[in-house]
C-alpha cells in the first residue's frame, strides 16, 4: 500500500482486500455484532494504513477507538482474531498498564 492512490477527481481512497473481507465474513458467520464490529475495525485499519501511505504503520488503542466507535475491549479481541486469520502482524512494545496510549505497530498482511 505505499503508492498514492486517487480517482478521476483527485480525491484520495483507501480499499480493502476482498479476499480478506471474505475470510472476516467466514470467521463470524451467524454473529452479525462481531461481524459488524470487525468490517469496522479493518476498514478503519485500512483507513490508517492509507493515511499513512504505508501497510506497517503505529496507532493507539484510543485512535482506533476514536476512529471506529468500538470498546477497547472489543478491538483487542477483534485484533487477537485478526492475528489468527493472518490479515495482521501486532507488535505490542512497551505495554504495560497504559495499553490505551502505548502505540501498536500493526502491519497489513496482504492475502
């Protein structure tokens, strides 16, 4: 992702991975809240990586929150999930009591 992209009008995107769209689809078939709650952590994943014009990049727990609407709670389980489906790599450096501020190196994986 570290190519700038933009259509017609000039306007800057992001995108997601069909293939790894479909493989969130299959890990919560049946559940539509988790489901739901995790399109939206990685489109706002995806936002990020963008933003950033790279697929490896640091943000906050409280960022990703901020961005998505969703818990602390709910991210970290979403992400454990992601790790497991292989879509990302999490380095987790200096978290200790304060894991709301502590920046996370994620890493898109490409499918």
């Amino acid at each position: 992702m570290s190519d700038m992209r933009a259509m017609k009008n000039g306007k800057p995107f992001s995108w997601q991975e069909k293939d790894v769209l479909r493989q969130i689809q299959l890990m919560y078939d049946g559940s539509s809240k988790e489901l739901t709650s995790a399109m939206a952590l990685y489109l706002i994943l995806t936002f990020v990586a963008s933003n950033k014009a790279t697929d490896s990049f640091d943000v906050t727990r409280a960022a990703l929150s901020g961005y998505s609407g969703l818990s602390f709670p709910t991210i970290d389980t979403r992400l454990k999930d992601f790790e497991k489906l292989g879509i990302v790599k999490i380095k987790r450096d200096g978290w200790g009591n304060n894991k709301k501020r502590v920046p996370l190196v994620i890493t898109l994986n490409s499918s």
